[in-house]
C-alpha cells in the first residue's frame, strides 16, 4: 500500500488517504469492540482473568498471625517465596 504513488499535494490524493485512514481507524474500533463483547461473554460464564492468587485464604490468616508475632517481612519473604509488595499487599487486604 505503501509503495503505490499517492500524490498528496492535491485533493484526490488527500482525499484517498483520508479514506484509507478511516478505514483503519473503523477496523481498530469494530476489533475493540468485539473483544470488549468477548470479555464480558467470557465473565458472564465465570472465568477468571489475571494471575491466580498465590495464597489462599487459610495462607493469607496464617501470613497475617506470623506476622503479629513479629515474624520480620524478610523472613516471611523468604518461608513464603513471595516479594516484599506481594506480602505486604496480602496483610493490608487482610487488615482492611
């Protein structure tokens, strides 16, 4: 598409590119839209998105006591084999 000579200078040529623009700008929008359509589809029949929680609910309590007793973040970090943010993210979600 690239390689043919489209001469802008003049208002057919402008007039094709603009066209063409259109044209992909419509096609970007209907592909959005169609997976916009699919998300909510797949939502509605229960699937899940993102990454899966490392912890489940019993951990996260488990995390939460170790804590209380004054078991250091590192130490946790390194029993749990998670980040600093992750633990720190399951203790304040616990606390809320």
């Amino acid at each position: 598409m690239l390689d043919q000579n489209s001469d802008t200078s003049d208002a057919t040529g402008r007039l094709l590119i603009n066209i063409l623009g259109g044209i992909g700008q419509f096609e970007t929008e209907i592909s959005a839209e169609r997976q916009k359509d699919g998300i909510t589809r797949a939502k509605d029949r229960g699937v899940h998105f993102g990454k899966r929680p490392a912890f489940a609910a019993n951990q996260v309590t488990e995390l939460c006591q170790k804590r209380k007793q004054r078991v250091l973040i590192r130490d946790l970090m390194a029993d749990c084999n998670l980040s600093n943010a992750t633990i720190y993210c399951y203790l304040a979600d616990k606390n809320s």
